[in-house]
C-alpha cells in the first residue's frame, strides 16, 4: 500500500515537473511574443513617421514650386498690361499723325491751287510740304513700331498661356497629393489595429 502511494506521489511530481515546464515554456513564448509585437509596433510608428515627414516634404516642395509659377504668372501678366498700354499709346500716336497728315495734305492741296503766283504763298508751300514729308516720316516709324508691339503682344499671350499651364498643373499635383496624405493616417491605423 505504501510502495502504492509513493507511486502516485512520485507520478502526481512527474505531472508537476511537467506542468511547470510547460508553463515556463508558455510564459517565454509570451515573452517572445510581447517583444516581437512591440517590435512590431516601433517599426510601424516608425514607418508612419518617415511616411508623414516624406509627404510634408513633398508638400512644401511642390507648395513652393506653385508660389514660383504664380509669381512668375503674374509678372508675366504684369508684362503683358505693360505691353497692351505701350500698344494703345502707339495707336493713339499712330492715329493722331494720319489725322495730321491728311490735314497737311489737305492744305498743301488748298495751297497748290491759290499759291502759284505768289512768292510767299511759295514759301508757305515748302514749309508745309517739308512738315508733311517729316509727318509722313512719323507715321512709317510709328507703324513700325506698331507692329513690333503687335509681334511683342503675341508673344506676351503665349508665354501667358504656358505660365497658366503650368500652373494648373502644379495646382492639381497638389490637390492630388493633399488627397493621398489627407487618406495616408487613416490606412496606416487600419493595418496597425489587428497588431494592438
């Protein structure tokens, strides 16, 4: 009966040594597992912050990259009022010489008819026909110039158009990249929740 007892004894201290081992193992492997998922969870933090600080890179790059293009818009605008004002002043100049020219003509024609004969009236002649011939010499250098602006203006207008392009352009890199950092937090949390 004893030798019977000290068997059991002996078998219950087997199971004990055993249960022991086994919760000694499942208690490192806790601790294995409780490291492995802070490491996990550093890891993750850290991948979300460089994620974060890459994004609002980006976004100050491109941010700067469209104040450029919109300061260069408006000086390019700027240019161009320039140029349509210098435009219309040429004109206006342009206009008043053709109405002086044709008053000129017109006189020297009133002048040719009654002047003839007389010596002063002769004189006058000249006087107004060498102020025709300097008006006439006006009006070839302002259409000159008049078309050197027009030839400007079209310039100015497409060099206007290809500012606005790009503009829009790096407006709408913008747009898209505020949309993928404004989504970026929200994925990130949702792939670390099953982790936590």
């Amino acid at each position: 009966m004893k030798a019977q007892l000290q068997a059991q004894v002996e078998g219950l201290q087997a199971q004990l040594r055993a249960a022991q081992e086994q919760v000694a193992s499942l208690e490192e492997k806790h601790t294995h597992a409780r490291e492995a998922l802070e490491h996990f969870r550093a890891a993750s933090k850290e991948q979300r912050d460089r994620e974060a600080r890459q994004h609002e890179q980006q976004l100050q790059y491109l941010q700067r990259e469209v104040a450029t293009a919109t300061e260069a818009l408006a000086n390019k605008q700027a240019e161009l009022r320039a140029a349509l004002q210098e435009k219309v002043d040429a004109l206006a100049l342009l206009t008043a010489a053709r109405a002086e020219r044709r008053q000129v003509d017109e006189q020297l024609r009133e002048l040719k008819t009654a002047g003839e004969s007389l010596a002063v009236q002769n004189q006058l002649v000249e006087d107004l026909r060498a102020q025709g011939q300097q008006a006439a010499q006006q009006y070839e250098t302002l259409q000159l110039r008049a078309g050197e602006l027009e030839r400007r203006n079209g310039e100015l207008e497409r060099l206007l158009a290809a500012a606005e392009a790009a503009a829009q352009t790096q407006a709408e890199m913008v747009k898209g990249l505020l949309d993928r950092v404004g989504q970026a937090p929200g994925k990130a949390k949702g792939k670390a929740t099953p982790g936590g």
